[in-house]
C-alpha cells in the first residue's frame, strides 16, 4: 500500500472510532462510565473500554496531524513545513 494511502486510512479509521466511542459515552451518559465489574454497567462496561482506548489510535504509529503532513506532501505535492 503506497504511504499515502495508509496515512489516509489511518486518519479516517483511528478518527471514525474516537469519534463513535464518543457518541456513544454522550448516549449512555453517567452510565457510560461505568467498569465492567458494576452491576449498572451498559454494554458490560465495553464502551468505556473502547471510549479509553481510542484516544490511543490518534497516537500510535504516528498522530493524525502527522498522517496529515504526509498525505499534504506525497498525496498532494504540497511542500513541507
């Protein structure tokens, strides 16, 4: 996969799932917050989870601002800086 195509995707993919969790903790509300181990817990406490862990996504191998940079120079020619 040529990189700028694995930099758009990165982007599109690990943003789509941040954004998601977070509409669904805005849905679930105080509940949302809940550990899988409380017994009021929505989705047996996976959407916490997933909502913890999508903050992740926009850092590992490489953050989106950087993704960005890379799909501006190789996808579109623009220069750098």
């Amino acid at each position: 996969v040529p990189n700028k195509e694995a930099s758009m995707s990165k982007v599109f993919g690990s943003e789509a799932v941040q954004h998601v969790t977070k509409t669904g903790m805005e849905i679930l509300g105080m509940y949302g917050i809940l550990n899988r181990d409380e017994k009021w817990a929505p989705l047996k406490g996976r959407m916490q989870e997933n909502w913890m862990s999508a903050f992740s996504g926009t850092i590992a191998a490489g953050t989106s601002e950087v993704q960005r940079n890379i799909i501006a120079s190789r996808g579109l020619g623009l220069p750098r800086g």
